[in-house]
C-alpha cells in the first residue's frame, strides 16, 4: 500500500512500515523464524518460538502506541500552497507534545511513484492561539523561483527561501516558533 504518493529517500514505502518501533515485531519475527530453523531441541525451540510470537505482539502493540504519541502530523492532514511541474509545497499543523501547535511547510517533489518529500521543514510558523504576535503567525507561501520559496506572515512580513532541488532542505530554513513570544493575558 503505497502512502499517499509519499516516497522517502526515492523510495516508495508502505504505511504499515512508516513508523520506526514496528521494527520490534519484525526483528522478533525473524528470531522466531531463526529458532524454528537452527535448534533441534524441540521443547527449547517451541517456548523460543511461542515467547518470540507474544514479544512480537507485545512490541507491535506498544510501537503502534508510541508512534502515534511521538508522530507529530499526519501526512494525510497536509495542505497543498503551491504547485510547479517539479516540485510541491506543502503544509502541515504539527501538534507539540509540551507546547501549542505550529504550521511547517515543506517540499515534495512531483516524480509519479518516485516522488519523496524532504525530511526537515522549510518553514516553521508558530500557533496563532499560543503567540500575540502576527510576524510569528504563517499566512501565505508560493514558489517565487525554481528552488525558491516565498513565505509571508500574517503581518505581511515577507522572506524568501532557497532549497537544494535534490534533498527537499534548505541551507537556512526559516524558524518563527523557537523564540515566538507567549500570548499575553
């Protein structure tokens, strides 16, 4: 199953294996497997087996828990800013695990099934309800070259930001949610 077109290091992948802690079960499964082949004991090789299976469903479960506590969007939740025949901006609300929420953009690239996204953020703007503020709060962002994007924030604040056509990255990505101010009751 191919996740929404989304590729990683050119690589299409499937959903089921986006998440990194799934890689418990997997290794535990060829445990299982390892010991089913290579012991000929038969009561030793049956409790490995049965203790890879439980260890297995153990590590499935608490992976898939703590994926979606760590993982901070979801790619199905993104927002498509601004489209060229190479190249996709997109944006996504990224919910912080001890802090308000944020806006990040990043680029994708427009490749059929070969098409990945970057894995750092272009942009970063912070939370219109955690920052009084308009020069922190993201409002609009568009290709202005062919490796350049133009973000603007709500207060009309404007920056430009060049990326590597190969790795999605920029050199310099725009940061407005590490230092953005408290709201002020």
């Amino acid at each position: 199953m191919v996740a929404d077109g989304f590729a990683r290091q050119g690589y299409v992948y499937a959903r089921a294996f986006a998440f990194p802690l799934l890689a418990v079960p997997l290794a535990v499964g060829l445990l299982a497997l390892s010991a089913h082949l290579l012991i000929r004991r038969r009561n030793l090789r049956l409790f490995l087996v049965w203790f890879s299976v439980v260890a297995a469903l153990l590590g499935g479960c608490l992976g898939l828990q703590a994926s979606a506590f760590l993982t901070t969007f979801d790619p199905g939740d993104r927002t498509i800013l601004a489209d060229t025949p190479r190249f996709r901006l997109v944006s996504y609300r990224a919910e912080g695990l001890f802090a308000g929420s944020e806006t990040v953009l990043r680029v994708q690239s427009r490749n059929g099934l070969m098409s990945r996204e970057g894995l750092i953020d272009i942009a970063c703007f912070s939370d219109p309800y955690r920052t009084d503020g308009n020069e922190w709060i993201f409002g609009s962002a568009t290709f202005s070259g062919e490796t350049e994007i133009e973000a603007v924030a709500e207060d009309g604040t404007t920056w430009r930001i060049s990326f590597d056509a190969v790795s999605l990255a920029a050199p310099q990505p725009l940061d407005r949610c590490t230092d953005a101010p408290a709201f002020a009751d």
